[in-house]
C-alpha cells in the first residue's frame, strides 16, 4: 500500500532516539499518521515542522498499518511563521485544531484547502484572523456541527442579527434575543458583512467558533480545545482589550 502527495504537517511526536510520529493532510487521504524514519535527528528535523507543506510519501504493507514516511519540503510554513508573534500563534492554532478534530483518513477537502489557502499567507499578520475564524466554521460544519448565520432563528430577518445562540448555533436579532441577550454569544460583523473586521471583532469571532469547537469537536472526545488555540484567543482578546482602553483614555 503506498501514495504520494502534497500534504500538510499538523504534528510531530518523537519516537524512540531519533524517529518521529507524524500527521499530516492531504486533500485526498485527510488526516493521516506515519513513522518518519530519522525525523527528529538534526538532518530532517527542520523538515518535518508543523505548517510545512510536503511531497510526502506513505508506504505500508497493509492499509490499516501506520506506515512510514518519506517526504521533501515545497514550502517551509513554520520557518516563515516564526518570523512573526502573531503569525506563529495563528500556525500553531490552526495545526492544532486540524490535528485535534479532524478524524483519521477521511478526506475533507474543503478544510485541507482552507489550510492551503491560510499558511503561506500567515506573515501578512492578524489581517488573517478573518480567514482563520471563517476556516473553523468551515471545520464545524465540515464535521457536521455547522452554524446557521443565514438568519434570525426568532424573527426570520435577515438583517441586524448580532448573537448566535450557544444551545442551537442559530444567529438571532437584538428583538429575537431579548431578555436573553446576555446569555447568547456575540456574533461578530464581519461574519455578516454588517462591519469589517477588527479586533474586538476577531476576538468575537474565535469566541464563537471557540465555544462549538470545545462543546462539539472536542467535547465528544473529552478532551479540551488545544492549548494553542486558547493562547491565540487571549493574545487577540488582551489586544482588543488595549484598543479599548486607549479609545476611553482619547
């Protein structure tokens, strides 16, 4: 049993003195884990890093075997990253919720591609927050646990929806939420195309797809959403927080 294609590096786990476990995605064989020999000896160490892309090949004897594999770097994702505070929380983050939800060798070709579309572009900085909160709906819904933003689950209306409730994942209007306002989660403009984005914005964002994340992806695993993933909300919140201040101090 063998394939070879491009794939993501989600996650490397040392194995033995100098072998590693590795996950990766590709767009046809999803999730995935194998044997690197030598992965984390000084010579292949650089390559197998999370948020590296892959030409990666897997070889087993039989399909359900781990396997092992072989693999040459097309684009160095962590080593750009690194570059950036910011941009190396949002890779950590979104390796670790791939890693984390996404079930073993099933193809999800819509997630892979939004991790395609989101790595390379992470130097950019925190303008990529709107993609990362758009690409963890796209994991919801992916594993079927999806928001409905289309409309206000009360009302009907289309328009002004501002909460999302936290039992049903449906949008909801200021009216439609009424005495229950505070107990609903905020539904971020930039999600309804009602205000661009910005930080207060973003940490709303993460917020919500946070809250689904832990309860449905990883809650049915009784396991927490990853440590990455909540450090990455509180660096946006606590910057959000700063703007906060410095708009009430002018």
């Amino acid at each position: 049993m063998e394939w070879d294609a491009p794939a993501i590096v989600l996650a490397v786990r040392p194995y033995g003195e100098s072998d590693a476990i590795a996950t990766v995605m590709t767009q046809a064989h999803g999730l995935h884990r194998g044997l690197v020999r030598g992965g984390a000896s000084r010579g292949k160490v650089a390559t197998w890093q999370p948020g590296n892309m892959l030409q990666v090949q897997w070889t087993a004897k039989l399909s359900d075997q781990l396997g092992g594999f072989a693999g040459e770097t097309i684009h160095a994702g962590a080593a750009h990253a690194m570059q950036d505070a910011m941009a190396l929380a949002m890779l950590t983050a979104l390796c670790a919720v791939a890693e984390g939800a996404l079930p073993e060798r099933e193809p999800l070709p819509h997630i892979f591609a939004g991790l395609l579309h989101l790595i390379p572009r992470l130097p950019l900085g925190e303008s990529l927050l709107t993609d990362l909160v758009l690409w963890e709906l796209t994991v919801l819904s992916g594993l079927g646990y999806g928001l409905d933003l289309s409309a206000c689950a009360v009302t009907g209306r289309t328009d002004g929806l501002t909460r999302v409730s936290p039992k049903t994942g449906r949008a909801v209007t200021d009216e439609g939420a009424g005495v229950w306002a505070g107990r609903l989660l905020p539904l971020p403009g930039f999600l309804t195309g009602s205000a661009p984005p910005d930080r207060a914005g973003w940490r709303d964002g993460l917020r919500l797809t946070g809250y689904f994340l832990a309860r449905d992806a990883f809650g049915h695993q009784h396991r927490p959403l990853p440590q990455a993933r909540t450090m990455l909300y509180d660096r946006v919140s606590a910057a959000a927080e700063k703007d906060t201040v410095t708009e009430n101090a002018g």
